[in-house]
C-alpha cells in the first residue's frame, strides 16, 4: 500500500499529530508536530518515508512547538502554505484551505483523492474549535458552512485534539451529531457557544 496517513498521539492537552505519505516516493509531510516531534520522525523511519515538509493547522504554541527540533534533525522546512495552494507529497496533493475563526491564520489540508480532512482546531469530533469574540465566531461559521458545502459527505475528519468520544469522524456523521453544526443560522450557533459550558453538563459531555 502506497499511501500512509498516521494519526499520532503527540502529547500536550490530548493534542494529535499527523503523518502523510507517498511509500512509493519514499516522502512524507508532518502536521502539528507539537509537544512529541520525535513520535512522528520514527514513525516516518519505520514507513521508509522521508519528511519533505512541515505544516501546521495554525500558529498556536501547542501546534507549533515541535518545528524546530523536527527541521533540525530533517531539514525539512517549515512551509507557510496560503489559500489555494497545493502542497505536494509524492503522487498526492495536499490542497490548502484558510479556515477563520479559532485563529485567523487557521488552515485546513484536504486531500479529496483519499477523502480526508486535517482540521486542525476548526472541527473536532462533536464540537467546534474556541472563539474569543463574536467577530472570530463569525468568521468560525462561516469556516464550518463552506466545509459544509464543498466537502462530500464521505470525507473523514481528522481533528488537532482527541475532545470527542472517537478519535476521528466524517462529514456526514458531524451533520447529524454535531450541534453546533446542527444550528440553524449564526445566531444559534454563536448562543450554544455562549452556553456551551452548561451545554456541556446537561447533556453529560466531557
């Protein structure tokens, strides 16, 4: 099987890393190496694969704080990937969405190809990443309502924290599961973030 794509407990608050690669072109990118950069070298050792480029989701520390040493010991660089963009990786493409809201240099790395989504702090299983002001939860939903529209059904999500009940999910269980998604309009979704906390409790969530 030519094509790898490793979820990696990475260390931090239940944080995830990502491994993706072409065995054949013997390359790899890593995603949010974070609090354990080590776990995924080895993991690419161990898959033959070299490390080509290094991405991250968006510029918190938690995601972020593993480049350095991973570049060092690679020399891989740190790609800063912008809107549209394609980020090669042997055969594949990894295409490059800006996704607002949790912070505003957020990304997220679809490759349609194998149906799958690297969502960063964007979209976790059941939930939703954490906004400051409403202006952030805006530009959040709007993030949510173009994933929404663009991504089929089938496409898996895979999340930059294990905050749900599973460690990854699709498009179309999130739309029958997730209620922040499930909101009606901006309105709804900006009141369940308002009331998310007790939210929470009620319904017995973690």
């Amino acid at each position: 099987m030519d094509f790898i794509f490793e979820q990696i407990r990475i260390g931090g608050d239940r944080n995830f890393g990502y491994l993706l690669g072409d065995r054949s072109a013997g390359v790899a990118v890593a995603i949010d190496p974070a609090f354990s950069p080590a776990d995924l070298l080895a993991r690419a050792e161990a898959q033959g694969l070299e490390i080509q480029t290094i991405l991250n989701t968006h510029g918190h520390l938690d995601h972020t704080n593993g480049n350095a040493w991973l570049e060092k010991r690679t020399g891989a660089p740190v790609a800063h990937p912008t809107e549209g963009d394609r980020v090669p990786v042997g055969r594949w493409e990894l295409r490059v969405w800006r996704v607002p809201g949790h912070t505003d240099d957020h990304l997220l790395f679809w490759l349609p190809e194998q149906a799958l989504a690297v969502t960063g702090d964007l979209l976790f299983v059941g939930k939703v990443g954490g906004t400051a002001t409403e202006e952030q939860a805006r530009a959040e939903y709007a993030s949510l309502q173009r994933i929404l529209r663009e991504m089929p059904d089938e496409t898996t999500i895979w999340p930059g924290h294990d905050y749900g009940c599973r460690p990854a999910t699709t498009i179309a269980l999130e739309k029958v599961a997730n209620p922040f998604l499930l909101a009606e309009d901006f309105d709804a979704f900006f009141r369940l973030k308002q009331d998310w906390a007790a939210y929470k409790v009620r319904l017995g969530l973690r």
